[in-house]
C-alpha cells in the first residue's frame, strides 16, 4: 500500500520507512506538515502516519485537514507521538486520527497497527466496487424497464392506431376519387350556368351567390393538394408510430442481423421534433455496411442516448454528423459528431459512470451513457470519446461482425432466457 510516512526527525523516519518497505509498502516521506499536505493534495496515500509535533503545520493539523479534503476513498491516519496522556488522545482522534503510535517505536506494535489500516482500507476498497457495481446493476435494471415499457407502450399504441388509420386512409383514397368525379360534373353544371340564368334567373343567382361565398374556384383548384397534403399527413402518423415500435423493438433480447444505418436512421426521425425545435443541421455520410447480428432495441437505445446528448449540448442550428464505415477485422465503426459544447477534461472520466450529469437537478438521470457503455460491452464492442470543450464532442462505437459467442440469447446477468 501507498504511505506517507511524515516526520521531521531524520532517523525515525528512517526507522519506520525501512520497517514499512520491508512490510511491502510503497513509501513517500515528508520532513514536515507542509511538504506533506503539499504531496497529499497532488497524490492518492490510503495510509497516512504523521508524528505529532512538528513545525508550522502538526500532526493533527494535517490530518484535520486531509479529512477536510473531499477524495473518493478512505484514508487511515496514524499519529505517532510522544504524548499519552489521555487528552492529547482525544485530541487527535477529534481531528480525525484511526490510531496512535507512541514513541519510542515498537516494531511489532507498528507491524499490526499498520496491517489494521491495511484491513480497514481494503474492507472500503470492496465496499466501493460492490458499490458501484450495484450502480450498475440498478442503471441497466432502470434502463432495461424503460426499454421493455416503452415496447410495450409502442407495440400497443401501433396496434391502436395504424387500426383506424387504415381505414381513413382507404376512406381518403375513396372520397379522393369520388370528389374528383363529383367536381367534373359540377364543371359541367358550371359550364350551363348562363343556360340556366334565362331559364331559372332565382336559382342562377343563388348557386352564384353560394360558390362566391365559399370561393368555389379556389376550392377546385386546390382540392387535389388538400388531399396530396392529408395523405402525407397520414402516411406521417403511419411512420412515427412504426418508427416507435421498430425502435423499441421487443424482440431485443436476442441477437439478430440489423442494418444500422436504418437503425440510425429510425433514431434520428424518432428526435425529429428535437432535431426540428433547435434547427440542428445533420450531416449523414453512411457506407454501406454488412448486415450486423445485434440486439436492435438496445443498440437503438445506444444511438438515442448519444444523439439525445449531442443535440441537447448543441447550440440553435448546430450541427451533427452521422458516419459509418466497415472496418479491417471485421468490425463496423458508428461515429457521432457534434459542433456543441464539449467535455471539460475533468469530466472525461466521468460521464460512462452511471449517475454522472452535469445538467440541473430534475434534466437529467446521468445514466443515458453508462447504459450505451454497458450495451456495448455486452455486444462485444468498443465505445470512445473524444472531446474539445467549446467545440464539440465525438462518439466513437465499434462492433464486431461476430459478437462474443457467450453473451448470445443471454441477458447482461449471464441467465439464458427461456
Ligand atoms: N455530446 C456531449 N457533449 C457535451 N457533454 C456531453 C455529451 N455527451 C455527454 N456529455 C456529458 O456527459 C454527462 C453524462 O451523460 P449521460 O447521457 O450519461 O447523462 P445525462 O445526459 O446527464 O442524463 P440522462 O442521459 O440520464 O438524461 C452529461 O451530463 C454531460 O455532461
Ligand atoms: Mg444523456
């Protein structure tokens, strides 16, 4: 283990270094609290053993001040000390001392005191990788949730409406053709209105009344757009809804062929709105690329919560840029590219971890890129970032053409499902 070992007095120092080396640790020393709390602030030590009193900064002041610094793990702090008068070790334990070592040094005494650091540390050490794999488990468990309700909602929905949407649609192709025909004979009525002014002048004069009313030449002249313009519409309704249910496709627990860049192409039409709000530019330079054995839903959800962030880090009219190529030793490459805000570096490391966001409380979960990360992995491929703050940031997805043989018709929990 890492120590900082901190004394001003040479041969004690010198004592406890060669003892600790001997033990296997990895020793860094300091001559004072200064240099000490110097080393600290720039270095990870999990065992830190100080003598008490020292120039300027004490014992117990650096370690006062170690506990007050924000790290990730536990660090186990040793006073070694002349004093043993009872408030002296309250003092120290107050500022934060895990225990004490009198002088003059006992050698066994030091050997065990330093092994229960040791234990206590790797006792945290586990605790924090069981910790974060449960983050894990629970991310992909949220996410894999969403997944499935959403293919429900989205099987559902399309069942529902593509129902009524037959129907208007075959309905519209009937009135089309009927009002077509029904226009044509009133041309022909039209055609006999000076006829029919001699003869009926009453009537003439109403029919002429009512067509200007409703502005019947206009009417005519854009019937045949009106319903060009509904049937669009309809066929619109009729996309979204399949687009909905190709995305969240429920089928997603096994490994089949998939073209992705219609998987690409159905994210994107799936953030039209987003894309459309913001007046994003979106640049798509797609190869053509084998058929790809994935789990489409959750590669689907990859692209989605990529895209999602690039255009949420995009200023109004941004840009995105869609590629895809078919790499040497068989693997496909996605890339996602926006102009938007980009990471700070500090962050890099970060934002695969779930529950990391940077957007305010409420906007976002911080789990879209740890559960693409996890997809990922599990399809055998590689995902990277790279990433320029105020200039934008860059997705990198690899994929085997073979995918790991194991993980087929399994879940990310290693169960095959039935
Ligand atoms: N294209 C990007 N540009 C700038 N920052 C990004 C980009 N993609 C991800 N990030 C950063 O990474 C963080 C984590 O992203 P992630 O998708 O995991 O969570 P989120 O977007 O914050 O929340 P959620 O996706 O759960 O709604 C983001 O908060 C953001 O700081
Ligand atoms: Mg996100």
């Amino acid at each position: 283990m890492k120590v900082l070992l901190v004394d001003d007095d040479v041969l004690t120092r010198l004592v406890m270094q060669t003892h600790l080396e001997r033990w296997g640790h990895q020793v860094v020393t300091a001559g004072d609290g200064a240099a000490a709390w110097e080393r600290f602030q720039v270095e990870e030590f999990p065992i830190v053993i100080s003598d008490w009193i020292m120039p300027e900064i004490d014992g117990v002041e650096l370690i006062r001040r170690i506990r007050a610094c924000p790290r990730p793990g536990y660090v186990y702090a040793v006073l070694v000390t002349a004093k043993s008068q009872r408030e002296d070790l309250i003092a120290g334990m107050e500022a934060g001392a895990d225990d004490f070592l009198s002088k003059p040094l006992d050698a066994e005494e030091f050997r065990v005191r330093v092994r229960v650091g040791e234990r206590i540390i790797r006792l945290e050490q586990t605790l924090v990788e069981q910790n974060r794999a449960l983050r894990e488990a629970q991310s992909a468990l949220i996410q894999t949730e969403k997944l499935a309700s959403l293919g429900q909602l989205a099987a559902g929905l399309a069942h529902e409406i593509n129902n009524p949407i037959a129907f208007v649609t075959n309905n519209l192709a009937v009135l089309r053709r009927d009002m077509m025909a029904a226009l044509e004979i009133l041309n022909l009525y039209q055609s006999a209105q000076a006829r029919l002014a001699e003869i009926e002048p009453t009537l003439a004069a109403t029919t002429h009344h009512l067509a200007e009313e409703m502005d019947l030449a206009f009417f005519q002249s854009h019937l045949p757009r009106l319903f060009d313009k509904t049937q669009a519409g309809l066929e619109r309704v009729r996309d979204i809804v399949n687009n909905l249910r190709d995305f969240a496709r429920l089928d997603e627990s096994t490994f089949k062929d998939a073209d992705l860049n219609a998987a690409l192409d159905t994210t994107v039409e799936i953030l039209h709105h987003e894309l459309k709000k913001k007046q994003m530019h979106l640049v798509r330079c797609l190869e053509e690329l084998p058929p790809v054995p994935c789990q489409a839903g959750k590669i689907n959800q990859v692209f989605l919560n990529i895209l999602l962030n690039a255009v949420q880090a995009c200023p109004t009219e941004g840009t995105i840029e869609l590629h895809s190529r078919l790499l040497p030793g068989a693997q496909v490459e996605i890339v996602i590219r926006d102009n938007g805000s980009g990471i700070k570096p500090e962050h890099l490391e970060h934002i695969f971890d779930p529950f990391f966001t940077t957007k305010p409380l409420g906007e976002g979960t911080g789990l879209g890129l740890s559960v693409a990360y996890g997809i990922i992995k599990e399809h055998g491929g590689a995902i990277e970032v790279e990433s320029q703050p105020g200039r934008g940031t860059t997705f990198r997805i690899k994929l085997p053409l073979v995918p790991p043989q194991a993980t087929r018709g399994q879940d990310r929990f290693g169960q095959t499902r039935g």
